[in-house]
C-alpha cells in the first residue's frame, strides 16, 4: 500500500508544482506597484512626460524585475488617465541561455507562456490572459542580451500592436 501511495504522490505533485496558472497575471494586475486603473496622480512627480505620449518613471521604486536589474520603466495611459501598460527594459542578459533563464522565472511567477518566437538575434515570449497582457523580447545587443517586459491590458495591447504595424 506505500508503494502506490508512493507511486500516486510522485505523478501528482509535479503536476501541481509545474509553475502558476496564467491567472496570476490577472490578479497581479500590472506589475509590482503599478496597477492597472491608477491614475497618473498616483506617480505625481515621478513622471517625465515623453513626446510619444508614454511617461518615464523617474522614482526609486521597483529596482529589480525577476531578480534583474532594471535599466528603464515607461508608463502609457488611456484617454480616462488610468494606467493601462507598463515597459521595463532590462540589460545585460547572458546570451539566448540567459534569456530562457529569465523566462522560466517570469513562468514561476505567472505560468507557462502561451506562444513563443525565436529568430538567431532575438527572442520572444507571450503571456495571454484575459485582463493583463505579458511579452518578453529580446534580442542580441553585442556580448550580451537586452530585453523589454511589456505588462498591457488588452485595449493597449492592441494598440501598441497596431501602432508597430503602421511601422512596418
């Protein structure tokens, strides 16, 4: 009878420890202090106002996303001034290794990402859930990687979307 309880117990748990469901990302809401919906008083004079219409945090807050340190946080707001994407740059990544390193933190705090792009130079991951939006990317930036977290609802999402179309 231990034997099969034995048996059972190893085939369920890693199941279960497998990494977070991608529900997280709704309940986290943002990222660290910056939750969706806040309004841009909430960061009043920490805020450089940008001529693409994004904001440059300019506080001391949220120094380290998933254990590396951070270069940059650009914050965009809706028409209502809420919150609606957040974009942290990251330097300094060891290689491609490095940056699927990275990306199996971020799956332990929010689950298994949802698709995945690789090309030689660059790198990236996407986190769909159904309030919040997560890409990763990345790409080669001489010895080392560079990469962005992009934290959007889905209006933003689609927005930054359309907009890097119009690029194209």
């Amino acid at each position: 009878m231990r034997y099969l309880l034995f048996i059972a117990i190893i085939f369920i748990f890693p199941s279960s420890s497998r990494g977070q469901s991608i529900d997280k990302l709704d309940k986290a809401n943002g990222f660290k202090e910056f939750k969706f919906g806040k309004t841009k008083e909430r960061w009043d004079g920490e805020l450089k106002a940008l001529k693409n219409g994004a904001y440059r945090y300019t506080g001391k807050n949220a120094l380290a996303a998933f254990g590396s340190s951070i270069h940059k946080i650009y914050l965009k707001f809706d028409t209502a001034g809420q919150l609606s994407g957040v974009y942290i740059s990251v330097q300094g990544l060891i290689g491609k290794s490095g940056v699927k390193n990275y990306k199996r933190i971020i799956s332990l705090a929010y689950g298994k990402e949802n698709k995945e792009e690789e090309k030689d130079d660059a790198l990236t991951y996407y986190w769909h859930a159904s309030k919040v939006n997560l890409v990763l990317y990345s790409w080669a930036a001489g010895s080392t990687w560079d990469a962005e977290l992009h934290f959007t609802n889905p209006e933003q999402y689609a927005a930054d979307n359309k907009q890097a179309a119009g690029k194209e």
